[in-house]
C-alpha cells in the first residue's frame, strides 16, 4: 500500500481540489492500493467536518502546530503502507500520479521523485510554483519513500525556523546514506501558481537558508546574499509577463532586501551561540 500524506493549514478550498484528483476511480491505481491521510494544522478552523462530509474515504488528523515539516512526520506516523508518498493540499496531482510509482518499484531503489509542472504558468512576478521538469530536486510535494527508510532517516528536520529548506536538508541526508532518488516522468502532479509571501515574510524565510549552510560549515555573508538574492528576482521579473505587476515586484525586492540586511546580524549571532 502507498499512504498518500497531504499536510494542510486553513487552506480547505484548495485541499478539496487535491483531494478531488485522490478521489477513489479518478486514480488508476486500485483504491485499495492507497490510503490517503490529510494532516492538519489548522488552529482558527479545520478540515474535519469539510472531509467527513465530502472525502469519507480519507483519514483526517490533527496536525501537530508545528509547521510543515513537523505535520509531514506525524502523517507518516499514522501510515498503514510500506510506502509514503507526499504532496502539498495546493496540488493536483495527475490520474496515474500513484500509478506511475507503483510501475517505478521495478526500478527496486527506496526514493522516487515525480515530475512538477505549472500548467498555467506564472502571471507575474508576484507568483511562484517549484516546478521540477528533469528531477534532480526531490521537492517534498511530489514524492515517494519507503516507509522504513523515512523512518531511518527521522523524517524531515522540524527545527528550521521557517517552511524551506528542510526537503533540501532532507534530500541531502538521503544521498548521505547512500541510497539514490528515480526521476519518473509519468508521476505527474500540478503546482498552480500562487502568490508569493509579502517582502517582509519572503525577507524573514531567508533564515532558513542561512540555518541550512550554517550547519554544513559554509557561511553565508550578508552582501554576497543581497547581490544573490537581488539578481534572482530582477531575473524573475525580467523573465515573466511584464505589466504592473512587474513594477511591483521591485518595491517588494527592495522589502526582501531591507528585511535580510536587519535581521542578518542577528541570524549570525545565533549562529555564533550554536543554535
């Protein structure tokens, strides 16, 4: 059996239509092949009642408020199969998603990638989706592990102060062991675009990063980050549809880059405390 984990927090309208590709028939893998587990980290409102009503066929827990990494672990706690594959309630995942990796497990490795598309694409520069055409990424929205594996491995890593970077940590800890991810091209889910976080957030994310080399020895310093990070975006907004959007976009740069240059001090003497 796969055990399908959707984490999700607040975000009912675009769980439904996750759950909708998962739906028992719309699959081409035999339902009893699969369970589907949503996790749920809603504090305000939850699931629950929404998933009773509509998706019977799913197990609703709740999530442990911790964040995505954290809510990924508890699902995988929960899962009856050998198998855990992984998805985000913002996905679509395709008709023969889960049939695709049934068909890769002749392949006998324990990791399987799938491939991330943006059907409709990004409007602006203001959007985002981490699609995955070639693999390489093993993004945590369309994956599949072995169940003991994960469980070697302690799931992902809960301690990253905000949701990135801990499916590139968890990525790294699986090429560590020796073990090697499939690409499989069939395994197809969508990432609708959405919209990126204010400039502040997407500022304070960038902790994440900073965590992650710091705890592999390499160091970041604050301008080489600013002129990094100044250079992807103007690459962004330079690459997508331009409108007014696009003029937007370089006020919300300057806001990322204010909040990277104030907080970076700090990111650096938590570093030297050992955090």
């Amino acid at each position: 059996m796969i055990s399908v984990i959707i984490p999700t927090c607040h975000r009912n309208d675009l769980l439904a239509k996750c759950l909708d590709c998962l739906t028992p028939g719309k699959q081409t893998l035999d339902p009893y092949e699969y369970e589907v587990i949503v996790t749920d980290d809603g504090s305000q409102s939850t699931a629950e009642q929404f998933i009773r009503e509509k998706y019977p066929w799913v197990k609703w827990t709740a999530g442990p408020k911790r964040g995505p990494a954290a809510n990924r672990n508890h699902g995988a706690r929960l899962a009856s199969g050998e198998w855990i594959a992984l998805t985000d309630d913002d996905c679509l995942p395709s008709a023969g998603w889960l049939n695709a990796f049934k068909s890769a497990m002749k392949l006998g490795t324990q990791v399987y990638e799938g491939r991330t598309t943006c059907e409709g694409g990004l409007p602006s520069p203001l959007f985002a989706s981490p699609t995955n055409e070639s693999g390489g990424y093993l993004w945590s929205c369309n994956m599949m592990i072995s169940r003991v594996l994960f469980e070697e491995l302690n799931g992902f890593d809960e301690t990253f102060p905000f949701a990135a970077m801990e499916d590139v940590d968890f990525r790294d800890r699986i090429v560590a062991t020796g073990h090697e991810f499939v690409f499989v091209p069939e395994a197809v889910i969508d990432h609708p675009p959405r919209p990126v976080p204010t400039a502040r957030r997407r500022g304070e994310m960038t902790e994440s990063e900073y965590v992650y080399f710091s705890r592999r020895g390499e160091s970041m310093r604050k301008w080489p980050l600013i002129r990094q990070r100044a250079y992807i975006r103007l690459r962004e907004i330079w690459r997508q549809p331009k409108g007014v959007d696009s003029i937007k976009a370089i006020p919300h740069l300057m806001g990322e880059i204010a909040t990277i240059y104030r907080l970076f001090p700090k990111w650096e003497e938590q570093a030297r405390r050992g955090r």
